[in-house]
C-alpha cells in the first residue's frame, strides 16, 4: 500500500499540541500491524466548516473531536449515532456510504472505565451524585441513565442542571434530580457512586474542596480529570478508605470503538497502554 492510500485518522482541535490521542492510537496501530496513520490537526475555532469540506477528498477515514469543535462537529454531520444525538456533541467522526457520521465514545468511555475499575459499581439500587453540568457532565448522565441508575445532579450554577435534566427527561431511564451545591452534604449521605465532572481538580484549576466526611461509606468515587492523574479529591478519598477511579481510563476506552470504525479491528486497552500514557503525563506534568 502506498504512502498516500493508507487510511487517515487524526485529532481535529484547537489547540491540539497536548493531546494523548496520537500516541494511543499510534500504539494500537503498530501492536494490531495496520498500516494507518493518526496526526494532530489544528483547525482554528472558525475553521470547522471548512476543514470538513475537504475531509474526505484528503484521504480521511475518520477522526475524533476536540474543543471548542464537538458542537460544531454535532452540526455539520450527515448522521449521527444515538449517543452523539442525546448528548448534542460529537467527539468522533466516521464515514459510511461516502457520508460523514458524527458519534460520542465519551458516555462509552466513561462507562467502561468505571465497569473496568470498580466492577461491582452498579449493585442494584445503587445512587450517583454527579457534580458539573458541561460537555463532559452530559456524556457521563448518558451513560449512567442508560444503566438505569437513579442521579442526583449539583452544579455551582443551579439553571444549567436544570436544564440538562429537561434535556435528558425523555431519554432511557430515572428522571434527574437537582439539587443546590449548598446541599451536597445531604446528598452525599445516601450516594454511592460521586462523579467530578467539573474542571476543578485539574491541573491549573482550583481543586475541587469538598467533605467527604457525610459521603456514604463504601461509595465509589470517581474523577474524570486525569491530569493530575490523582485529583484532591481523589486523594481525600482514598485517604478516607473510599474506592477511586480517575479519568485516563476514559481517554483509553473512549478510544476504542473510534480506532474499530476507522481501522477495522477493535484494540485492547492494556496496563502497557496506561502505563505509557501515565509516564507521558508524569513527565509532561511533574507532580502529576
Ligand atoms: P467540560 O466541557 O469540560 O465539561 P464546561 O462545559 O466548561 O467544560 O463545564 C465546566 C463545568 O465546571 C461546569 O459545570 C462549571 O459550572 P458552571 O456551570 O457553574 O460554570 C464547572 N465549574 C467551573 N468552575 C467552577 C468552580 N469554580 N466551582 C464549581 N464549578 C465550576
């Protein structure tokens, strides 16, 4: 095969320099033996249109999204799988029948880490408590509502979770309920699963100050900040003997059914894969 006919899959974003994508996807690549490639492309914020009008006659089979171009990918789209339409944003492209078709991995990769660290998460009757109402927010309420479970949702401003709970009212599963960041207490008393979706914690952010000390004991907690790769309030947690999950897990799984759509085979994400990505982080982000 040559150079110019081997498929193309890359990272559309803006800016892209700090992605992990590349060295996950590349890694795929050679272990799996396929001849493919994965590049970083920065398309300015005004230049989503643009650039995918000519996505197809460049040789792309597909390729994922990043901010600030996820809505704008969810507009341009000819098609869209049932996740990416719920959640209204597409992180990952494909093409059928000459056509683009927009998806969201992300509710997928927030699940599948969550079933892969902590598997016995989802006991029946189990309570989420879900803090942040923004991109990230909607994936993991997605997700969480397509396995049933019952939500409670905080977020600092009280009408965006209000209104991510009408958005979610008709799709699969329990209606979400909101309530004031000043209640958290409360909530966390009877919550068994509690899900950062915020940007505090992350590095260059403020971290996420929060008690724990009402949480129930044995909850579950999970971050879905990955740099660092042990949040404030993971370690708070863990300190106070709770189980905890960060957030590489769902960059790793998040990956998966994108690499399978544009390349063919579906990957595995392995300890070798995290850890590879982890000593990126370490190196790039000392501390982290
Ligand atoms: P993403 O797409 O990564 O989810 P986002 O859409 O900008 O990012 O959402 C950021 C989330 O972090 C929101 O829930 C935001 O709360 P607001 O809706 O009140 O802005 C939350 N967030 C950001 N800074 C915060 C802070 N200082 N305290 C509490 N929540 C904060």
């Amino acid at each position: 095969m040559s150079e110019t006919t081997i498929p193309r899959a890359g990272i559309i974003g803006h800016p892209v320099a700090q992605s992990r994508s590349p060295m996950l996807h590349r890694y795929w690549l050679e272990q799996l033996g396929i001849a493919g490639s994965y590049d970083r492309i920065d398309v300015p914020p005004d230049g989503f249109e643009a650039f995918i009008a000519t996505f197809l006659a460049e040789g792309f089979v597909g390729g994922n999204v990043t901010a600030p171009h996820k809505l704008a990918a969810y507009k341009a789209m000819a098609q869209l799988d049932e996740a990416a339409a719920s959640i209204g944003a597409v992180n990952t492209i494909w093409v059928a029948d000459g056509k683009l078709v927009g998806g969201n991995t992300d509710a997928h990769g927030f699940i599948a880490n969550l079933d892969e660290r902590a598997p016995d998460w989802q006991k029946p009757g189990i309570n989420a408590l879900v803090l942040g109402a923004g991109g990230a927010s909607r994936a993991a309420l997605f997700a969480l509502k397509a396995r049933g479970r019952a939500i409670t949702l905080a977020n600092r401003t009280r009408a965006t979770a209000e209104a991510l709970a009408a958005h979610f009212k008709d799709s699969t599963g329990p209606a979400i309920r909101v309530i004031d960041w000043d209640d958290l207490a409360g909530a966390m008393e009877n919550s068994d699963l509690l899900v950062n979706t915020t940007v505090l914690g992350m590095l260059g952010k403020h971290p996420l100050e929060l008690d724990l000390t009402p949480l129930k004991p044995g909850a579950t907690v999970y971050d879905i900040v990955y740099v660092p790769l042990e949040t404030a309030l993971l370690k708070a947690a863990r300190l106070r003997g709770h189980r905890t999950v960060d957030g590489l897990g769902m960059l790793l799984h998040q990956a998966v059914p994108a690499f399978a759509r544009w390349f063919g085979q579906t990957p595995t994400v392995t300890q070798e894969l995290r850890a590879l990505i982890e000593a990126d982080i370490r190196a790039k982000s000392p501390g982290a």
